[in-house]
C-alpha cells in the first residue's frame, strides 16, 4: 500500500520509550460486535469467531497502544485494531506476534523523512506519506484514518499489511519469506513469488492491473500487500497468482475463498 514501508523510520525512539504500559486496554464489546459486521468477516463460524476474539484479547493485553500527532486512542479503536490483527493468526498461534510491545496511532497518515534502500542496495534519501510502518523488534505505527478503511473486501488492510511484515520478520528483517512451516517447501515459495513478483513489476509498468503497484516495491512489500488480498479480496489473488493464493492457504492455514464459498451456502 502507498505509503507502508518495512525498514526503519523516524519513530524508531519509540522503541526505547515504552518501559511497561503492556494491557492498557480492554475490549469493548460494542465495537467488536460492529468490526465482525464487516465483509471481511464473512463466512467465520462460532468457533472461529471465538478463538478470533481469544486472540485479539490476548493482543490487548500483550500490547502497549499510545496516540501521536493528536490521536486520542480508545478502546473501540484498539479493538478493531485487535479484531484485524489477530485473523492472520487465527490457525497459528500468538508466539507469532511476540518480542515487540508497542503500537503508535496517528489520526492519519504521516510524514517520512529519512533514508530508504532500494533494491540493488543503493540508499536515498526519500520524503513521503505513510499510512503505516513495521520497524524489526520494535514498534509498529498506523494511521487511523486508514484503519478505518479496512475490512470492506476492497483488498485494503493496513493493519493485516503491518501485521504480515511482523510475521515476516520472525526469521529476521523483512524480506518476503517468512519461517515456513514444517511440510512447506520453501523452493516451491520461492519460485512462486518471484514468479508473480517479476509477472507483476513488468505489469506495474505498463499500467492495467488488478493487484496494488506497492506490491512490486520490494519483495517484503509484495508479501505484505498479497496478505491483504489473501485475507480482504481472495477471489482476486485466487484469479491473478494462483500459485502464490495456494502458498498462502498452507502458511496462513486458511483458505477465505472456501470459507466464503461455505458462509454462502449456510446463509
């Protein structure tokens, strides 16, 4: 997405500021109700609804949420936050999200100054707009107005895009692989995602396509923008880069498409 980087930003004293503070807020049963209104949602049975919200409230209590540039955080706010955040973990487990504690809200998004490095390894220096950032072992930052934009089957969600870059850097900085599960061949990744990376970046330039362009950024961003289609927009993944939808249903371990085609069904 425009404006969501991996690497380290200008928020990086943040990471040192939270010395506690982890819990500091509950969930707040009316907005849970309203955010599993949302399309993103569809098709999640009693039993996924449930352990959905046994993580998210593991997430309230793991993390420490703070507001910056005018933001007034809430507990309906944290709790749509938690309710997004926890879907990419929903058949794996909490450790996924440990060894950071922070979470810093903007009303919107926010300024970049600072350097960037691009693929070959050449360092800028670049001034943009982020609507949110992963920084490794540190804290992530998100912009509210975009928040508020998630969940609508748009292919957009800024916080499963943030929330992805974390898993990524499980193994170490953020690079498009992250730790594979047992059974998964991590030849049979990456061939996939180069494959749709570089069928991408060539569509990129020249126009007409249906996926996001940030996802030819890098291959981190690639990742972490596929998780939003995967999750918010399945049947475009699906449609576009099969393979890599198929590689997503063994680490994520869900298939949306299924459960959608079964929410259908029981509707």
């Amino acid at each position: 997405m425009s404006g969501s980087d991996s690497g380290p930003g200008p928020l990086d004293f943040l990471a040192g500021l939270f010395g506690g503070g982890k819990g500091n807020h509950a969930l707040d049963e009316t907005a849970w109700r309203a955010v599993m209104q949302l399309p993103l949602f569809d098709g999640l049975d009693a039993s996924e609804q449930g352990r959905l919200r046994e993580l998210a409230i593991q997430l309230l209590a793991d993390k420490a949420f703070s507001g910056e540039g005018g933001a007034e955080v809430d507990d309906g706010m944290v709790t749509a936050i938690a309710a997004f955040a926890a879907l990419p973990v929903l058949n794996l487990s909490y450790d996924w999200y440990k060894g950071w504690r922070e979470i810093v809200i903007y009303p919107g998004e926010y300024a970049y100054d600072g350097e960037q490095m691009d693929a070959a390894g050449i360092v800028h220096q670049v001034h943009h707009v982020r609507s949110g950032e992963a920084m490794t072992g540190g804290p992530m930052v998100l912009s509210w107005q975009d928040v508020e934009r998630c969940g609508q089957g748009a292919g957009f969600n800024v916080v499963i895009h943030e929330f992805a870059h974390k898993l990524d850097m499980n193994n170490g900085n953020a690079n498009g692989r992250p730790p594979l599960h047992s059974g998964m061949n991590p030849d049979g990744w990456a061939h996939d995602f180069q494959t749709a990376y570089d069928d991408l970046s060539r569509h990129v330039a020249h126009g007409g396509i249906a996926i996001n362009p940030y996802a030819a950024e890098n291959p981190a961003e690639f990742f972490a923008v596929l998780s939003e289609y995967f999750f918010e927009s399945p049947h475009v993944l699906q449609r576009e880069y099969p393979a890599v939808y198929e590689q997503l249903v063994q680490f994520y371990r869900q298939d949306p498409l299924a459960r959608l085609r079964h929410g259908t069904r029981e509707a």
